[in-house]
C-alpha cells in the first residue's frame, strides 16, 4: 500500500448553460430517431458558450470548492489544473484559471497534468504524495473540458457521447486521528493502443499552421471505440485484481465505486468485469455526458453532496483514457 494522509476538503462544479439533448443530437447526426439515446445513454449533456472558456469554468468550479470548504484562495497553496484538453497551447490553463480567479498577483504556483480522461485521478495521486510530504499544505485541483470545440460530426459515435463542464477539489493534510487517507494508487499504460483515441494536430507533428478548414480531420477527435473496448475488457480485470491484491482489499470494501464516465458501454464493462451493484456505482453520464478528465471528480462532488459516501468511507476511483491507460485510486473519505 501506499498510505498518504491526504483529505478531500471541498469539492465544486460546473456545468454550461447550453443544455443539449439526445433528440437534437439526432437531427445534427443525421441519424434515426432514439439512435443518441440508445448508443450513449446520456439523455442530455451541456456545451460551452464562446464566453464560458475553459478557465472561467475551472474558475467557477474552483470558486464553489473554497466555498464547501469554507476556505479563501489565500489559503490555496498550490492550483493544478488536470485536465485533457488546453484552453491554448501557451501557457498552461492553470495559468488562466487564477487568472479568472481575479489572483493574477497571488504568486501561487499554477500548472496543468495532463492524462487525458486520467488526469484528475493521475493529478491527485502525484500531488497527495506533495501534500503529505509538506510540500503543500492545501492544493486545488481543477479539471475543466471543453470537449465540443474538438468533435468531429462526421462520426456519430464519438460526437454523441461528450459533455462539458468542470469540477474541482481541494486537499490538506489530514490528521491521523481523522481517518482521511489515499491507501493505494496505480497507472498502467498500453501504448498499443495510442491511436485508438487521439487528436493528431495541434503539436509539433502537424503544427496547427497546417490546418486546412477544407480538410479539418487531424484536428478533430477520433475514437476507435469497439477497439479501446475490447483491449480494456482484456486489461481490466487483471488490472484490477492487481490493485486489490497490491492494498489488501476486496470489492466488498468499497462503499463505492466512482468510475470514469467514458460511456454507457463502458459503463456496463466496468460493472460487469467488476461486478459491482447498482447501489455502490456512481453513474452520472445521463445529463453529463463524458466530460473527459472532469467526470470522475464531477461523480466524487455528486456522491458527497447526494450523501452517497461519509467520512471515513472507502472508495474506488477507476478509468481508461487515451493511450491506452488504465487509473484506479483507493481512498478513505
């Protein structure tokens, strides 16, 4: 195990006003009528405005965690913004986000991990250590995503699935005596599957002066989803079996399971490759949609403030993302 004192302190969210349904997405698709509903299950997912960047959501959704936690940003020492995708190439969205804060002059350190749908859970797991260490005394981390800037429409089962919108944590240093802990964490990445979910340009390869509005298809997302399903159902249970053994824990342990909201497929592979019930499965991809790296906190922050999980719970955070990569985070709340 990899015991930190580390506690959840507050959390905040979200979400656009633009509330888009499965029955628009039909007629932007071009598909038959009930195809959305049927192939994603979301029921409807938010889209930002030109207004709502994604700094002044991670800004929102930073703002209502200092508020859970009846906390001020000058008690924030450090603000990590993990997230998949980039406000600009240049600086880092963090940068921004303190910006939108109104703390330009705070010198608080701020800077973006990137592990594409992982990133909140792999920014969790390397900043706890910090934190416990003494490094940090109080850091916030934001994910905040803005996934429909990059859909391509031509392909209606990437385009259906995706949610914006933004969450954000805070961790402390916990006290022994509070219960509060990160027990273990893993990350396992299967490079083979690198091309099964990417965006191609927009870096060095195909530098976003390349960019054809003719021929726009590197710069939009792409997504093999029977191949990234069937190498996770492969992956999966062997990963997992692997993180319980590594802890000491059974799935019984868990008084719940807050999975990456990838999609209703996916949704179903985690329960049935875990076996996890209905009851201890936090699933909120109907009226979010996947929301990237925002999803797994989004689930935390609705899990506490839906009375899911109380303090001193033990909880699974667990997901695939781009790369391929599996995450998975036991903690005691």
């Amino acid at each position: 195990m990899q015991l930190r004192r580390v506690r959840i302190a507050g959390t905040g969210k979200y979400l656009p006003q633009m509330k888009v349904t499965d029955e628009e997405l039909d007629e932007r698709l071009n598909v038959s009528a009930g195809w959305v509903s049927k192939a994603t299950g979301v029921g409807y997912r938010y889209y930002a405005s030109d207004e709502e960047t994604s700094s002044y959501m991670g800004a929102r959704a930073a703002e209502a965690a200092l508020a859970d936690a009846g906390l001020s940003f000058g008690e924030i020492d450090c603000l990590v913004c993990t997230s998949g995708t980039k406000e600009q190439p240049l600086p880092s969205t963090a940068v921004f986000i303190q910006q939108a804060m109104g703390q330009e002059e705070s010198g608080v350190p701020a800077f973006d991990m990137d592990a594409t749908c992982l990133s909140f859970l792999n920014g969790l797991d390397v900043i706890s250590y910090m934190v416990d260490a003494g490094r940090y005394r109080r850091v916030l981390l934001v994910a905040t995503e803005i996934a429909s800037a990059g859909l391509n429409w031509k392909d209606p089962e990437s385009a259906a699935l995706f949610g914006d919108g933004a969450a954000a944590v805070i961790i402390e240093r916990a006290s022994e005596e509070s219960g509060s802990q990160i027990v273990h964490a893993s990350l396992r990445t299967y490079s083979r599957g690198a091309r099964f979910s990417e965006i191609a340009g927009g870096g060095t390869r195909h530098h976003a002066a390349e960019y054809d509005v003719a021929y726009p298809d590197p710069f939009l997302f792409h997504m093999d989803g029977q191949a990234i399903f069937r190498m996770a159902s492969k992956l999966l249970p062997g990963f997992m079996d692997e993180m319980l053994q590594a802890s000491g824990n059974q799935m019984d342990d868990f008084s719940l399971v807050i999975p990456h909201q990838g999609s209703a497929m996916a949704m179903r592979l985690i329960r049935k490759k875990l076996g996890i019930p209905a009851e201890r499965f936090m699933d909120i991809t109907r009226g979010h949609g996947n929301t990237i790296a925002a999803s797994i906190p989004m689930g935390l922050h609705e899990a506490i403030r839906q009375q899911r999980i109380e303090r001193g719970d033990r909880v699974l955070m667990i997901g695939t993302a781009a790369g391929l990569s599996l995450g998975g985070l036991i903690f005691d709340y």
